[in-house]
C-alpha cells in the first residue's frame, strides 16, 4: 500500500459516489454476470441512487463495504466489496468484479485483492477473509489462489444455473 493512499500497481480504490449510478446500472444490470453475483433481477437507478447514499455508512454499521477499482489515470474498471463482515471473529467475505472483457487480464484484479488484503489486515484488523467461487469460474479461482486463498471447502449442487447444478467452492485466507 502506498503511503496513506488506497493504491497499489497499476489500481486505486475510492468510495461510491451519486456519478457512479449510471456505471453501476451497466454493471449490476449485465445478465451475463448474474449467474457469478447471484442476481435474478434488474435493479432500478432509484435502488442504486439509495445504495450509494447508504454505502457511506461505516463497515461495523452496514456489515458491507463496496469501493470503486479505477486505473492510476482514474479510470474506473470494476468493484470490489467486503460483504458478510463480522467484527467479532474478524473476518469477511470478498467479491470482486472487473467488468469489461478488455481489463481484464491485465492485472488489476490481482492489484485489487492484494491491496484489499493489506487494507484488511492494517485497517481493519481482520483475521481472514473468505470467498465463495463457482467450481467453473477458472479465472477467479486462479485469481484467488494466486494471492494466497486456500481451498478450504466444497458445497455441492450449491448453485442451480440454467445448465443444472454447480458445486460453490470456498478459499479463505488467514492474513
């Protein structure tokens, strides 16, 4: 981590703003994607005006936290969120979305979760933090277990998808 800046590589984080509706209403709206995030339905702007208004509560408040990932140019490429967070064990699970097809593979998701895990641990003082990946998903799985997540499980027919049912697998990492 960069001083005292949320950067690292070739990526920063920075916090929702009310601009951020349109970029979110292409993301979250992408039924491509929904099968990965567990979406089943459209959201409105009207509820992503609102989630952004509350995303600015404080983590041990709203359990959640969700920043922007955007190039050092302040180009914004993805998300990534801290969902499930739970102060007494001190831990939380991870999600993370680099949206379009062109940014990815150029490392700003492997930035991303290596910047989170530092702020994770330096700030938040957290334990560990968890992630639950399809059993196809190649590329996060990859992502994950290149930056220290251990497979740590397997929930079977977790998740029922158009073509049948899939395993969920869950890494964790001890920071």
């Amino acid at each position: 981590m960069s001083g005292k800046k949320l950067e690292h590589g070739k990526i920063r984080f920075r916090a929702m703003e009310p601009e951020d509706v349109n970029l979110l209403y292409e993301w979250e709206n992408d039924a491509e994607i929904w099968e990965i995030s567990n979406t089943m339905e459209p959201f409105s702007k009207y509820i992503l005006n609102k989630y952004i208004k509350d995303s600015q509560r404080d983590i041990y408040e709203a359990k959640e936290m969700r920043m922007i990932i955007e190039t050092n140019e302040g180009e914004p490429v993805g998300a990534i969120d801290l969902f499930d967070f739970d102060p007494f064990h001190f831990r939380a699970g991870v999600g993370i979305l680099i949206h379009d097809e062109k940014d990815r593979k150029l490392g700003y998701a492997t930035d991303a979760l290596q910047l989170l895990c530092s702020y994770a641990a330096d700030y938040l003082r957290l334990h560990q933090l968890y992630a639950n990946i399809g059993e196809d998903n190649e590329a996060s799985i990859q992502l994950f277990t290149g930056n220290g997540f251990e497979l740590c499980g397997s929930k079977k027919d977790w998740r029922r998808t158009a073509n049948g049912w899939k395993a969920e697998l869950m890494f964790q990492k001890i920071l």
